[in-house]
C-alpha cells in the first residue's frame, strides 16, 4: 500500500518565464537521497534516478535477459522502456521505501472512473494521483466514463510516494 505525500507544491509548471518552477523541477530531480523516475508521457522512455549500488543494472533488469536499462553516463540517469513504468515503481518503493514521481498532465483534465479505479501508478489527470486508484466515488457524480475537455498547457506534476 503507498500514499501519496502532499510536502512538496504538486504542480511545477515548465515553459517560458518559468524560471522558479524549473528550478523546484530540478531540485527534486537532483536531491540526492530519494529516488526519482520521470515519466515523459506517451511511449518515451522512463528517466529514473536510484541511490548508488553496485547491482542496480541487475536490480533494474529484474531477471530479464534483455538489456534493457541504459545508464546515461554524463547525465547520470537510467533510462527504460515506458512499459515498464509500474513495474519500476513498485520495484523502488520495496527497496527504498519512497519514490517521487515527475510526469506531465494538462491542466484541465479532469478527475475520471479510469483514475480512480486504477490498478497502476501512471495517473495522467489534473489530481496527480489524489484519487488515483483509491475506488473512492464519494462526493464525484459520474456523468460518463469519459469526458471531453479543452487542454491547458502542459504542466510537469510532482508526487511523492511513500510505502506504509
């Protein structure tokens, strides 16, 4: 079981001018203790960070034959199929306890049955993971299972997960 822990501001918002919000961005993606993965939406490979072992590639293979993560020396970060992106998740939090999630999501989405009776961690919503697979409906009236909504501009959500 995982809650999400709401002590960091939820949205970053990157794009021009963005000066301060870029720089919280980073600040988590540089922190240096908590894990990180970055989920660049679509079919774009994961970026993630994990403190320092000498096994982390078998670690992060996870008895797959494939080569399958590919550390960017000068960079400093793993990359792996976005396929993998639960997996990946669950894989951190029973290791490390904790795991910030950086992920894209357009402002006006809205909050949808799909999110909260979801199974997984990828939550592509407005809530950034708030209702994200916790199968509580109350206070939401369901008009359909989907909406159509106008998009904002894209924003850059941050969520802090932590197991019980």
């Amino acid at each position: 079981m995982t809650r999400r822990v709401p002590d960091f501001p939820m949205s970053i918002v990157l794009g021009n001018g963005m000066d301060k919000e870029l720089k919280q961005a980073k600040s988590i993606w540089n922190n240096g203790s908590i894990s990180v993965v970055l989920r660049r939406g679509g079919s774009n490979p994961i970026r993630l960070r994990v403190p320092f072992s000498n096994d982390n590639r078998e670690w992060l293979k996870n008895g797959r034959r494939k080569k399958d993560p590919v550390w960017e020396d000068e960079k400093k970060y793993w990359e792996l199929p976005a396929s993998r992106f639960n997996e990946i998740i669950k894989m951190i939090l029973n290791k490390y306890g904790k795991v910030y999630i950086l992920q894209p999501y357009r402002a006006k989405e809205v909050c949808s049955p799909s999110c909260i009776n979801a199974q997984g961690f990828e939550c592509q919503c407005s809530c950034l993971g708030a209702n994200h697979g916790s199968g509580n409906h109350h206070g939401w009236y369901e008009v359909t299972e989907a909406l159509a909504v106008k998009y904002g501009d894209t924003k850059l959500g941050c969520r802090l997960l932590e197991s019980l």
